[in-house]
C-alpha cells in the first residue's frame, strides 16, 4: 500500500527529530507544514519570515536530505511563509467569526468590549510599534479547562490591573507546547489592557524584538529604541525561545530588568520553562524564574470537545450546511489529542472534503481524512534536575553535593551515574550537562559517562540500580 505524502512528511518530521535532537525540533520545526509535493519539489511553510529565513539559512540541507531518505526523487524544497486561515481583520473584533485553532469560543453577541475599545486597542499598540493582533484572540473567546485555568487567571489579572497598582507578580512566564493557547492569552492581555486607554501595552513576538533592536542599531537610533520599550506599562514578549544573539539578549536584560524594578509589568511566553532556555544568559533565566511561572498542560478531553463545538459552530457561520454528528466530533476529540491546531486541522479537512465532493461527514470518512493527526503517546521527557533529585534521594545525598566540588566517594559515584543517566536519557550535549552540574567541563562530563559505562557491564548491583533509576525518571 502506498504512503501518503502525510506520511511520508511524518517519517521526515521524525528524522529531523532525532538528527537535531528535541529542543532544536520544538524550536525550529514543530510550526512547519506540509503543503503539497509536486513532481521532484515539495513545498513546505511556516508561519513567519524570521523562520523561513533562519531554516533556510541554517537546515535547508539538511530538510532536503531527510526528504530524499523517504523519497529520492526530490531535489528541491520550496519554503513559504503562510498567512492564517479565516483571519479576521485586525482593526475590529470577529463578533461572530471564526474560532482560532485552539481554545476558543465564537464571541457572543454583545460582547464586553465595545468595538470602539477594540480599534482604540489595536491602534494603541500599532502606535508602539507592536507586532499584529489578531481580533478573534480575546478572553471572550478562551475556553478554560483544568490545564489552563491557573494561566488565565494570571493573565486576565495583568490584564484588568490599573496604572498605579502594586505589581503581584513579575514577570509573568506561561510556558506551553505548540497550539496550547499561549499566544492566545498574550493576545488577551494585549486587547483587554489597552482598551481602558489608561495604560500602554505593547505585544512583541521576539522576532520583532531582535528585527527592531537591529534596525535601531543600524540606524543609530538605539537610545531611541531603549527609552521607548522601558516608558511602556506592559510589554507581552511571545516565542522567548527564538531570541538569538548576545547583544539582544543583553539589551532584552536590561531592559526586563529596568522595566521590573520601576514596577511595570512583564508578560512572557514560551515553549519550555526559563531553566530549559539554554541559549539565554543564566542572568536572565534568573530573572524569569523569579516571577511567576505557569505551564499550560495538554488539552484534556472534556476540553477538547468543547473546541471541536465551538470550531464547527465557527465554521457553520460561513457554511450553514456543514453539518458534524456527534460520534464524528467525540471520536476526533478523543483520538486528536496533540494540541489545538491539531484538532482545527481535523475539521478544516471535513469540511473541505464535505463541500468539494458534496458528500455528508461520517465516521467513516473521519478515520480516513485524519488517521495521520493520531498521533502515538510521547514518551514522558526527561530533565537533568529530575534526574539529578532522584540520584540524590537513591544515594542519600543532596542535588547540591552533586553540583558541588566535593570529591569524596559518597558524593563522586552519585554525581557520575547522575551524569551518565544525563547522557542517555536527555539530547543535552556534553558541555551543557556539564553546566547543569556546577559548571564542570565537557571532558569530566565523558569521563563520567565511560566509567559508568564500563562499570555496568561488570558490577550487576550497579546494573541494577541504574534500571531501577531509570524506570523512576520514565515512569
């Protein structure tokens, strides 16, 4: 049986995955779609030009090759920066309009927001030069579940906060895999706190971020530049994980710093907590643990499902006669499982398979259109500090003994299975675990790795041990 190019751009998905390892992936490549396959190019997208240009610059070899492992007779990848599906116009609110792909609601008639305040909103932050809103992105339209509530809750209290009052906590880091609802919430606070008129927020994706504090360089209006972000009441920075650069990142720090300690606010999002950000500056992922951070876990089902509704209720408002039995919408609700996009990628092939062949959705039809967005479980991800606080507990010791310098051999045995289990159950590269464990040097790293390595094939209590550890981290 022949493979569908989905298929074959899920294998390519998993070779890149394992050539350039996790963080890289999840950086990089986790927002790349598949477009189609025409003859000997395919044709791939991303949803903006600092990606397309970053990939093409640093992985266009290496996609090409991933591909040419599935399919030898590709020879060239067409890269594009795709614009967002049913996107409502920025300068008004979508009253009724389409619900973004993940946790949203259609407004309701009479919403909170007057669309006065919505184009004063939009305006306010274009003024400060912010990156687009998109005006379906609202609290109105977030659906709250057990994975996002504490994030919510947090974020819609940044968001009615008023000049003047005490600050409760800063930042304010909500971190999430893709198309969990993050930038969704940045959006939020964006809309809801430039609409009172008293304060001025400004969302930045990070790629704006760097884009604007380049362009004040070369320019020589960086003073400009750095008085204008630090006079904001709020600043909402989105996708923290793409800033790149040590003099972004330094003037980023200065500027978190200066905006923090004069009592604004900060919002941040990203795709993994602070202590995971390995290319920043340890100064600044200090920083932001300090503040408050929040992790939006996976869409749960019951969530899941209300998405599903409030998509094809979307959906209806542009095509009356698209029509979703029930058992259609709660078999996708529990086998999409992945994240929002996800599930609208599911309806929105329903919905052109229905209205292209004429044909009415059935079960049937379902399984076939979204068997490749079924995903298989993920294994559970491992972190250097778990595994660094479950070796400690097993041999009695503490996580600081083993980031120390001590060199007795109660502490020496820990810190080396530690380091070796760093190894094989994390993508973390020799100097980045050696990092993580007191800022040792890459070489002790691989001595600690050898010698566990040589003492497991020997010493069967050894063996033992490290299985028992193991089994605790994956469990």
């Amino acid at each position: 049986m022949e493979i569908t190019d989905q298929e074959r751009w899920a294998r390519v998905k998993g070779r890149l995955r394992a050539e350039v390892g996790d963080d890289v992936y999840s950086s990089w490549f986790t927002r790349m779609d598949l477009e189609g396959v025409d003859k000997d190019t395919v044709r791939l997208s991303v949803p903006t030009r600092f990606l397309k240009s970053w990939v093409q610059s640093h992985y266009g070899d290496r996609v090409l090759n991933c591909w040419r492992a599935e399919e030898d007779k590709i020879q060239r990848i067409e890269l594009t920066v795709r614009s967002a599906v049913l996107r409502s116009n920025t300068s008004k609110p979508a009253a009724n309009g389409a619900a973004p792909a993940c946790e949203t609601r259609t407004a309701k008639p009479g919403a909170d927001e007057p669309r006065q305040m919505t184009l004063h909103s939009a305006a306010t932050n274009d003024a400060l030069g912010g990156s687009p809103l998109d005006a379906r992105l609202t609290f109105e339209n977030f659906l709250i579940g057990r994975s996002n509530t504490l994030a919510h809750a947090a974020a819609k209290q940044v968001a009615v906060a008023r000049r003047g009052d005490s600050v409760m906590f800063n930042p304010l880091y909500i971190h999430a895999g893709v198309g969990l609802g993050k930038t969704h919430l940045l959006h939020a606070v964006t809309w809801a706190g430039n609409a009172g008129g008293e304060r001025k927020v400004l969302y930045l994706t990070a790629e704006k971020f760097m884009y604007g504090f380049v362009s004040a360089l070369k320019t020589h209006t960086a003073l400009a530049f750095k008085e204008a972000l630090r006079g904001i009441d709020v600043l909402v920075i989105d996708d923290l994980q793409f800033l790149q650069g040590r003099n972004i990142q330094a003037e980023f720090c200065h500027t978190l710093n200066a905006l923090i300690d004069a009592g604004r606010q900060v919002v941040i999002a990203a795709d993994r907590p602070p202590t995971d950000l390995e290319n920043l500056d340890d100064r600044v992922r200090s920083r932001l643990a300090g503040g408050l951070v929040v992790e939006m876990g996976p869409l749960g089902e019951e969530l899941r499902l209300e998405i599903l509704k409030a998509r094809i209720a979307a959906a209806r408002s542009h095509h009356e006669s698209f029509e979703v039995p029930d058992e259609v919408v709660e078999f996708i609700a529990k086998s999409v499982t992945h994240n929002g996009r996800d599930l609208e990628g599911a309806l929105n092939r329903l919905l052109a398979h229905s209205k292209l062949t004429g044909q009415p959705v059935t079960l049937e039809m379902a399984e076939r259109e979204v068997r490749d967005l079924i995903r298989p479980q993920e294994p559970k991800r491992v972190k250097i500090e778990d595994i660094q606080r479950v070796v400690a507990r097993q041999y009695n010791v503490s996580r600081s003994d083993l980031l120390s310098s001590r060199r007795t051999a109660n502490v020496v045995r820990p810190r080396q299975v530690a380091m070796y289990l760093a190894k094989t159950l994390t993508l973390r590269s020799l100097p980045e675990i050696g990092r993580r464990f007191g800022g040792r040097d890459h070489t002790t790293v691989l001595h600690a790795v050898r010698k566990i390595e040589g003492l497991v094939g020997t010493d069967s209590s050894l063996a033992d041990e490290i299985e028992l550890l193991k089994r605790q981290l994956q469990e």
